[in-house]
C-alpha cells in the first residue's frame, strides 16, 4: 500500500480560506456578463442545489455544478453525463463557482477565460445518498467518493463521482458514473437527445445569435447610442483598446 504522503499543504488551505479566490483571479468582470459572485451563508435546511451547464468553449464540455458549503462545486464533463452505468464520464474539478453562476445562461466574451455560449441543460436539487445531508456530502467529496442522488429535469436519480488522480496543476480528476437503480438505461443517450435549455428552451445556435446581437456587434445601426454609451464608459474608465 501507498503511504499517505501529501497532507493538507499551505497552498491548498489558503484557497480554502477565500472562496471564490480562484473564480474571480480567472474572470475580467468588466468584459464577462458571469457573476462575480460572493460565498453564500450557510441555509442548512434548504435542499442543495444542482445545476448542469453546456459550454461551447474551445471544447464543448458541460459543467456539472454541486451546491456545498455556499459555493457550487465544479467539474468539466467533456461528453456530459450518461445513464449507462457502465459508462464512466471524465469529470475535471475545476475551480468553485459562485451560487448565481446557476441562473447563467448567455456568452462569455471571445478571448476572456472560457469565451463561448452557456446554456442551462439541467438544474433541481440533489442529496446525499445515505441521507446524511452535507456532513455526509463533504466528507465523500473530501474522501473522492460522492455518491448523491439528483433531482433534476434530465438526470434524476443515483450516481457517484469517483476521484482518480490530480494532475500536473493540483487539478483532480474524477469519473461520473451513473449508479445501477431504476432510472439507469444503457440504451438512452441524454446529451443527443435533450439539446435545449432548460430555462429557456433555445438551442446552443439561438443564445450564442442572441449574445452576439446583444453584447458583442461592433457595428450597431444606432450610431448615436453607441456614442453615447461610448461616452458613459468613458467617464467611467479609460478608453478601451481597440
Ligand atoms: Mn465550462
């Protein structure tokens, strides 16, 4: 057997002492519409949250979102969750996210961190499997056995998120794997099937047109209110680079 070498190190405690450290570092909040965000209080009998976002970054991936301790635990999914129990899903950790990431459905701006369209593909509650609430749920993510039972649209049900081996950057990486329970089918392919929003019910296509329109033409027809806005953000800040 190993012998358990890395403790706790300093560096990882520290990310601990500031949530939301690592999230708000990556984000340029005065280019991206993504929360900013703050680490909510503790609301222990309130059902935790989940959320599952499809994200067209440089890869397409969905982000698998788990409420715990006032922030949303995160993993990249590069081909999204399956309910074939012998199907194990590459899930990355990647950093927490704030609680209103959840309601984020929109595009992040090209060449900010993670450009590209989010659309909300599922969101409910979930629980701890053995029915022993957070406590429960903290201890399986910090042993890197979380099994949970979701509530969701599209994923309801049991399944467990097994942690492998963390990589060169300390990031670790997991297996989401559907458990074997009555809502398991190894013959339904979730991620072909359901490929609209749960919030809104548009397509990838119908929120990265929408996004574009919105937030990043450059060649607006209304001159006169593109100046002014101009103006506005001038006072604010100095002139952007073009
Ligand atoms: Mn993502």
């Amino acid at each position: 057997m190993k012998s358990r070498t890395t403790r706790t190190t300093g560096k990882r405690r520290a990310t601990r002492a500031k949530p939301l450290g690592e999230y708000q570092r990556k984000r340029d909040f005065t280019k991206t519409r993504e929360p900013e965000g703050s680490a909510a209080r503790k609301k222990s009998a309130r059902a935790l949250r989940f959320v599952v976002q499809k994200h067209a970054a440089s890869h397409l991936h969905f982000d698998f979102r788990l409420e715990l301790d006032g922030v949303m635990k995160s993993w990249a999914v590069p081909k999204g969750p399956s309910y074939d129990p012998t199907v194990r899903r590459l899930a990355m950790e990647v950093e927490d996210h704030p609680i209103e990431y959840n309601t984020f459905e929109g595009t992040i701006p090209k060449g900010e961190y993670g450009g590209g369209t989010v659309m909300v593909w599922d969101r409910g509650t979930y629980e701890a499997e053995d029915g022993g609430g957070a406590a429960s749920l903290r201890a399986g993510y910090e042993r890197g056995d979380l099994k949970i039972v979701m509530h969701g649209k599209r994923l309801v049900g049991g399944w467990v998120l097994v942690r492998m081996r963390r990589d060169e950057s300390d990031r670790a990486q997991w297996l989401l794997i559907k458990h074997r329970d009555e809502t398991a089918d190894a013959t339904f392919d979730i991620v072909a099937d359901e490929t609209t929003s749960v919030a809104t019910g548009r397509t990838m296509d119908e929120i990265g047109s929408r996004a574009r329109r919105v937030w990043t033409s450059n060649r607006t027809p209304r001159k006169a209110a593109a100046q002014s806005t101009k103006k506005r953000a001038a006072r604010k800040k100095p002139a952007a680079k073009r």
